[in-house]
C-alpha cells in the first residue's frame, strides 16, 4: 500500500512538472519570439511528440527491469535536465535576435527548434513515468484496469494543477526562470525518498547536490536583464512578466522633445505605449504627440460634415496598454471626458499609472486624491467581453489590442465589429490600427473588407514614417467623408488637431492621402467561424523575408 501511494505522488508530481514545463516553454521564448499560434503549435506539437516517445521508451524499460530505484532515477534525472533549460537556452536566444534583424528565416527556425529540442529530454523522461508507475503497480490481472485508471486520474489530476500553476501564479510571481528551477527542484524532491528505499546511496548523493545546486542558483541568479531594451537607441528602465506578457519600459533621449518613454512587449517588433514627461512641464497637448498611429484616433470623428471638438466626448480604447491614447483624447477633449480603457494585462495598466502617468481613477484612488479625471477609467477585460457586458455609446471606438505581429482572430471578425457599431453615438467612429510594412495593404485591406460588411464606408489613413494604417469605420453614410474631413480642417482653430488632420490628409513615397477604402482590393469578411489572419499575416511575413534574401 505504501508503494502504491508514493507511486500516485510520483505520476503526480510528473504531471504537475509536464503541463507545468510545457507551459513555461512558452514564457521563455515569449521575449524572443512572441506568443503566435504559430509559437504555440510547436510547443504543443513537440512536446506531444516527447510524450509519446517517452510512453514507447517508458513501458518496454519497465517490462525489462520493473523497479522503483529505476523509475525515480528516470525522475531525477528529468529534474537535473530541467534545471539546464534556463542556462542553456540563453545563447541559442540571443542568437534568434539576429533572425528579426536579418530577417532570417534559417536562424529563426534554428534558434526556436533548438530552445524546444532542450524540452526533449526532461519531457520525454516523465513521459515515462506513467507506463512505468503502471507496470510496479499491477500485482494482478484482475486489478490491472483498476490501477492503471488510477494511475492515469491522479496524473491527470497532476497535469490539471500545472496547466494553472505557472500561469496563475508562479510566473507572475517569481519569473520564468525561478519557475523552472522550482519544478527541477521539485522532481528532484519526490524522487530521493524512492531512491533512499532502493538504497541507491549513489544516486541520492546525486540527487541531493543537484536539488542544493538548484536552490543556490534560483536564491542567487545570474544577475542582468533577459535582454537589451528592444528598441533603436532605448536603455531598459524595467523589464516584467506578467501572466500575459514579457514586458519592457524603455526610454531614449529625442533631442527637442525630450526623454521619451516606451512600453516593449515580448519578441519587441513594436512599441506599444509612448509617453513624454515633458507634458507634465508644459501641459501641451503637442507634446504628447507621438508621430504613430496614436495620434490618429482623435481625429477620425471629422470625417463627419461639420463636426467640432465640442461634439466629441467620449472613448473606448480596446488596447489602451499604457494610456498613450486615453491620454491625448484627455489633454484635447476636456479632463470631463468620458474615457474607458480596455486592457487585458494589469500588469501593464500597473506600470502605465507608474511610468506613464496614465492618471486614470484608480491612480487617483490609491493615493486617496480627487480624480482630475473622474471618467477615466481603465478595465482590465477582453475587449469583446467588456463591449459584451456594457451598454455604454461611445463617440470613438479604437481598437489597438493587436501583438505584434499577429491579431487575436476573434477581435477581427464580423461579429465583432458588429457588437462595436451597436456601441457607438450617432456620429460615432470604430478605429483599428492594422500593421502595413512597406506598401503591403494586404492586412489592412481584409479587415476594411469585414468592416465594410458592417458599416456604411469605410475609410483609411496611412501614419507618415511608419508602417500602419489606421482604418475607420462609419456606421452611416457621411457623403464625402474626405471633403468633410478638409472642410472641418479648414475651421478648425485646435492646432494639435490642425496637424494631426493635416498629416492624414498629406501623401508622399511612402503613405497615400486620407481615402475611402477601395472594395476591388479585398472580398473576403472574416467570421468568428472562419478567421483566417494568421495565414495572412505569414505570408506578409514570408515575402519580407524573401525580400531580405534577396
């Protein structure tokens, strides 16, 4: 009996430990190669294929020495492994940076199969436990079925635990490196107590130093950042985990406009959030200005005739990261706005209130002040199902929750874009913010072909010196939105907008002119049931790499 109870915490720590490194794979390569589908499906994919292998591996051994000294050696070699995945991983990382720099399609897939390949064997080896736990379980034929179910609940059970743990609470708490230096650990410990029974003095002697070298290395890390700041000219200020992302503040002297202050998310292909502290000197609307697609949520409303600022009052932002967006609407509408930000990390709205002096309610009410913005406020939801659970209208609906470079499907369909029309005033706008390397619409022309399925027109603005497009959708005819755009420019008397509404309307080699979106560029509508954006994202992604090659 005692031997079947320590062969049920061994399946189920070997459960813990699987999910639970399988989970944290996806963490470590998050800063380097972000968290696609594409990222996942190899993770998933390779760890199935270790899995398997170690169930082959696991019940021929266990037929030919059936013995527990062999099987928590198995474990605690699995744990030794484990404990090797964070330091060797680092120089095949470092070098997959050179992957996005040279657009490399060689090295990427070089330096992400070779991090996954670290998993193989730890993986593989508790694979293994399961079929083996089985084989010394089983005395009898007619109690074979009863074990093996058994066995394969507890382990399940196991796995259940370390899909949440490392998600749920360790990463967020002790990081993605400490967490797998507690599940090395962790196998290393349930495994001595067989390998003391089996009087292998040997192997525990082994064991013991590796479970010592484990807790001396995760109380005293190597100390540094995972990696440089991840934009041109930056120094890091911080660098997080969050349950969502791997995060970065950066900042970078911008001559006359001062220390500017960036928010870098996982594999670093965008800056999501910019701040100038400036603005805190001067209170100019100007200086918040940040020369991308931020600054083009504000004026999208006059596409409307006759429209003014005083008939602008309220937003949505899907995506507000780090109150970059919320921020200008403020400084330009009025502080009595009407701003909601939708943000699904909280570590992020954390350090936006930290950093970025996004002064939303909750920063207020954590220093117990008067809110100088007391309609403000930043919800931590899915944008889909903040609009789900809110009967809110809005004037400006923008929506920027996009990680680079992949979109989360179910923010691009139909549906959705359906639910954001239901939720706008009348003279409201919906705005997204799609990615457009180079001169390469194909992105920004499927998601105006589904939201012209929902709306009236459709309309684009090409951001001068960066590869987005804005698109904006109007759920009622305007007439000539672009004639109404410049009639409304030229009786405009704010100059932030006067500029901001001159840059959409300008064109050069790089970006075309504000324009009304043409339909012969894109037939297909996106649909929760059918949302194929990461197909066309991988072939933008392939050409551009084909261009580097060549």
């Amino acid at each position: 009996m005692r031997s079947l109870r320590y062969l049920m915490l061994l399946v189920f720590g070997a459960g813990i430990c699987t999910l639970g490194i399988e989970l944290t794979a996806s963490r470590l390569l998050a800063p380097y190669f972000g968290t696609s589908q594409l990222i996942w499906a190899n993770v998933i994919g390779l760890t199935l294929l270790y899995l398997t292998a170690g169930y082959t591996l696991g019940g021929r051994i266990a037929d030919r020495r059936p013995q527990l000294g062999l099987l928590c050696t198995l474990i605690a070699v699995a744990g030794g492994f484990a404990a090797l995945i964070p330091l060797l991983s680092q120089p095949i990382l470092h070098w997959s940076l050179s992957a996005f720099s040279s657009y490399s399609v060689g090295v990427f897939l070089g330096s992400l199969l070779g991090v996954l390949a670290l998993f193989s064997v730890p993986v593989t080896l508790l694979g293994m436990v399961s079929p083996f736990a089985i084989r010394l379980a089983i005395r009898d034929t007619e109690a074979a079925g009863k074990a093996a179910g058994n066995l394969y609940a507890i382990s399940t059970l196991g796995s259940i635990i370390g899909t949440f743990l490392p998600v749920l609470l360790l990463i967020p708490l002790v990081g993605t490196a400490l967490t797998i230096y507690i599940f090395a650990a962790g196998l290393l410990l349930i495994a001595i107590p067989g390998l003391w029974m089996e009087r292998r003095r040997t192997a525990v002697a082994i064991a013991s130093v590796a479970l010592i070298a484990i807790i001396i290395i995760a109380i005293f890390p190597p100390s540094g950042p995972i990696k440089v700041a991840d934009c041109s000219g930056c120094s890091l200020i911080l660098e997080d985990d969050s349950a969502y992302n791997y995060i970065q503040v950066v900042e970078r002297d911008q001559g006359a406009q001062g220390q500017m202050i960036g928010l870098v998310l996982n594999e670093g292909q965008a800056i999501h959030s910019i701040y100038y502290p400036k603005f805190a000197q001067t209170n100019n609307p100007a200086d918040l200005l940040t020369g991308g697609p931020w600054d083009f949520y504000a004026v999208a409303p006059y596409i409307y005739p006759n429209r003014d600022p005083q008939t602008i009052n309220s937003m949505a932002m899907v995506g507000s990261a780090a109150g970059s967006v919320p921020k200008q609407f403020l400084a330009l509408y009025g502080s009595d706005a009407v701003v909601d930000g939708v943000e699904i990390d909280p570590r992020i709205a954390e350090l936006g209130r930290e950093y970025f002096a996004m002064h939303d309610v909750d920063y207020y009410h954590a220093r117990n002040e008067t809110p100088e913005f007391p309609n403000f406020v930043t919800h931590i939801a899915d944008g889909r199902v903040y609009f789900a659970k809110t009967d809110r209208k809005y004037d400006i609906i923008g929506m920027d929750a996009y990680k680079q470079p992949y979109i989360p499907f179910h923010l691009t369909t139909k549906e959705f874009f359906e639910t954001v029309r239901d939720h706008l005033n009348p003279g409201g706008v919906a705005v997204v913010n799609a990615g457009k390397p180079g001169s390469d619409y194909r992105l920004a022309n499927v998601l105006a072909s589904t939201m012209s399925s929902v709306f009236a027109q459709v309309y684009m603005i090409d951001v001068p010196n960066n590869f987005n497009t804005m698109i904006i959708g109007v759920p009622a005819s305007v007439g000539d939105g672009i004639a109404n755009f410049e009639a409304n420019l030229a009786r405009m008397d704010n100059p932030v907008l006067r500029h901001v509404m001159q840059q959409a309307l300008d064109s050069n080699s790089r970006k075309l002119p504000l324009r009304r979106w043409d339909p012969s560029s894109e037939s297909r509508v996106f649909t929760d049931d059918k949302a194929p954006v990461e197909w066309v994202i991988d072939q933008i992604i392939l050409d551009k790499v084909n261009e580097g090659v060549e």
